[in-house]
C-alpha cells in the first residue's frame, strides 16, 4: 500500500514536473550563430562607453543548450534541411524541405499541434514562402520550388502566416496556372497588405490570414519582393518583424484555445551572407523584440507557455576579435543603412557622375555612409586598396552577386569590410558554418533543452511538452 502510494506520488510529480504547454512560441535566427548574439550585446554595451554586455531577452532565459546542425549530406547544412529538422526532427540532405533522407514526409510541430487543436501562426521577416517557414508546411526535393511551396502553404489550412510575400506566385513552367494569391483566397484565406488591414481582419475574427507587405499581391502574376526592409533601412509604414509578431499574438491568443507561433528573424542570415555587422546587429535586436512580447505573454501564463529560441545554423564565420585584445563595437554606429541599401545610394552616385567621378566624391560618400575617412581613420594602405579598387571600377564596373545580395559594386564590400575590420569583427566566409547554435528556453519543459544537443533533439522535445 505504502509502496504503490509512493509509486503515484512519483508518477503524479513527473507529470506535473513536465507539464504540459498550452502555447508554445519557437523562434529561429536564421544564421544566428553565437557570436552574433553576443555581438550584439557587446556593441549595445560599448555604445554606451562600457566593456561587457548589455543583454538582450533572449540570453536571461533561464534554460540554455546548444545544438549542432550538420545536414545527413554535409556537414554545413543550409536553411532547408536544418528547418525540416527543426520542424520535425528529421535530418535530411541539402536542399530538400520538409522530407527526410528517404524522400518521406515526416509530420512537423506544426502539423502535429493542429491536429491536437492548436492554432498554427507562421512568421518571417523573408517571403512566407522560404525554407525556414516551409519547412513547417511544405515537402519539396527542391526547397526553390517556391511555386509548389507556395501551394502547399495554403492546403495547410493554418492560421496566419506574415512575411514580404510570395516569391513565386506563378508556376514558371506553366504560365497559366492559378496565381497563388487566388490559390489561397479559394481555400479561405483573406490578404492583409499591411497591419492595419491584418488588424480589422483580425478584428472581425477571420480564422486565416496571410499577412504581407502593403503592395505585394497588386499584380498577382508578379514575383513578390524576397523580404521586408532591413530593421538598419527603417522604411515608413513598411512591416516589421515585432509588428506581425503582434499581429499574430493578437489572432492566435484572443479565443484562449491553444496555439504554436513560429517567428523567423530571417534576415539575420542575409546581413551574415554579406558579412555585414551592423545591419546583422539590427536584425538580432528585432528579432530579439518578437522574443520580448512572448516573453511578456508568458509573464500572465507562466504555466502553461514554453518559448524555445534557435537557429538553424551560423552564417558568416563570425568573429569577435581580429586584432590585439580589442573591440571597436562601437564604431559599427557609423554605417548608415545595409550593404544593399549603401549600394544602391552608390550606384545612384555613379550614374549621376559616370566616368567623372572622383576619388574624392567617394571618399566623402563613404564618410557619410560608413564614418570613413572621419571615425574611422583608414591607413595609407587601405587607401591605397580603396583607390585602385575606385581606378578598376573605372575602367569595367562591374558588380558581384553572392547569396541574397546582388550587383554590389566591389568597393562597396571592400568599404563596408573595412568599417568591419576597423570594429575588430572578422568574417571567414559569405556561406554557412557549422557552429553549433544557442537553444534558450522558458517556460513548461524548458529545462530539457540544457545542454550540448543535437538539432533533431528539438522538435520531438516540442511535441511531448505539448501531449
Ligand atoms: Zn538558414
């Protein structure tokens, strides 16, 4: 007797123990490695004159691991076999979204949840229609299937989704097929362009809504924008990550029922691509702001909400420190806008001028923009670079292209790479890495997120904190 008693005080306890989350919000930095977090820390810190860290939402969470990412066919995988793994627990090879090694679909969080009564909210700050967000809803052999993965976000039948748009709202094979704006409307969604739209939708209790950008979706037959601004461009009326974080937090959380939000800090990789701190700086406290308002739900429902913080992988090789035992964090203040942004002002420059452009017109430029030739005071060899860089622009202007930024003008990356150097912020690669990534964890189960991990350890932790 006494020993079954003992038996089911210890069963009860373990249930209690773990508990179960009722809402659940997962965020995922996409190429948010390490680094970049306390990055941003270090240089919140050393604006304000003072060594350390001056930290963000996300690191006070009580719980912290780390996960590896490695994909089954390299060992540096890309953001649609790390999403697919971190949707459903399953590694699969590059490029593949939302299948396994095998070619099977494997069920997602998401999926899973709404069949258990959840709600479903998915959100990015690129197209609703990119690896990270697909790989909740989408099965794809190619993750630029974005047509296919298009469709497939509307049969999902989840709630909301926010982001920029569609990337691909035509078949490119099939120029007469259903654009995916009528696509989704025929299987009940509504489009908010813009919060307020999305908010009177809200309002008047539309149970799925895509939210996007205000004049996505105008000419339903064109490829939609890839992303929304740069939190560093701070377009007016523009949307922002914390904005359709809120939106959804409106819908998902009025009727009480339980819910799964998945928030993307997507362009945290693309300012990484581009080994670009200071715009990557501005995106983690962004995405960092969507974690403030979980955080401030979970603060009312301490019992019954689990909020989960990743990445899929690191991106840029990014170091802290390339010099002495000194950071100049500080000097990243100087850069005025995103390496695409600063490109184009560039571009609008050399049209003006042409052929007769001055070294010197550049170096005010890149004052204005950068803090060079002012702040940042470049020695005679780097400008020695920056000029025969100019002098080769002269005579053939031609622009690179790397992942998410193209036709950058070369001494627009060589500048911005010296403001970089100059921060003592070093960068071993405009691709991926594969450095292990930070988990942080509140809430119901969050304590089994400690430690060292493997991404596929995620998602089904996930799904046995929700039963
Ligand atoms: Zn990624």
């Amino acid at each position: 007797m006494r020993r079954s008693s003992i038996l089911l005080l210890l069963l009860l306890t373990t249930i209690l123990s773990f508990g179960q989350a009722k809402y659940v919000f997962y965020f995922i930095g996409d190429g948010m490695g390490p680094n970049v977090v306390l990055l941003t820390e270090m240089y919140l810190a050393q604006r304000n004159g003072e060594i350390g860290v001056k930290p963000l939402c996300m690191t006070q969470f009580p719980h912290y691991g780390t996960a590896t990412t490695f994909s089954t066919s390299n060992s540096i995988t890309d953001s649609s076999a790390a999403g697919t793994c971190l949707a459903s627990g399953e590694k699969t090879k590059n490029n593949v979204l939302g299948l396994n090694a095998n070619g099977e679909h494997v069920p997602t969080i998401a999926e899973i949840l709404q069949e258990r009564g959840y709600k479903v909210g998915l959100m990015t700050s690129v197209s609703i229609d990119h690896a990270t967000p697909g790989a909740f809803y989408g099965q794809s052999a190619n993750r630029n299937s974005y047509y296919t993965i298009g469709k497939q976000l509307a049969d999902s039948r989840f709630n909301f989704f926010g982001g920029s748009s569609f990337y691909q709202p035509v078949d490119p094979k099939n120029p007469s097929s259903t654009n995916l704006y009528d696509y989704a409307e025929q299987a009940g969604y509504v489009f908010a362009h813009g919060i307020e739209e999305a908010q009177s939708f809200i309002a008047g209790g539309k149970e799925q809504v895509i939210l996007i950008q205000k004049n996505e979706g105008q000419d339903r037959t064109k490829p939609g924008e890839g992303h929304i601004p740069y939190a560093i461009d701070r377009v007016p009326n523009a949307l922002t990550l914390p904005q359709i974080t809120k939106c959804a937090m409106e819908m998902l959380t009025a009727s009480g029922d339980p819910f799964f939000m998945m928030v993307e800090g997507g362009q945290i990789d693309w300012a990484n691509h581009a080994n670009d701190a200071a715009s990557a700086i501005q995106e983690v406290i962004e995405f960092d702001a969507s974690i403030q308002m979980a955080y401030e739900f979970y603060q009312s429902h301490p019992d019954e909400t689990l909020i989960i913080v990743t990445a899929d992988h690191e991106t840029g090789g990014l170091a802290l420190g390339n010099d002495k035992y000194v950071l100049h964090l500080d000097l990243l203040d100087n850069q005025k806008g995103s390496i695409s942004s600063i490109n184009s002002r560039f571009e609008e420059l050399y049209k003006q001028y042409g052929k007769k452009l001055t070294f010197d017109q550049v170096k005010a430029f890149f004052n204005q923009e950068l803090g060079l030739y002012g702040n940042v005071n470049l020695t005679e060899e780097e400008n020695a670079q920056l000029l025969k860089t100019f002098k080769e622009m002269k005579k053939n202007a031609q622009t690179t292209s790397s992942m998410y930024n193209d036709n950058i003008y070369p001494i627009c990356k060589e500048a911005m790479g010296l403001l970089n150097k100059h921060a003592k912020v070093g960068w071993t690669t405009h691709s991926h890495s594969a450095a292990a990534v930070p988990v942080f964890a509140i809430g119901v189960g969050a304590e089994r997120f400690s430690g060292y991990m493997d991404n596929s350890q995620i998602a089904p932790l996930i799904i046995e904190i929700c039963q």
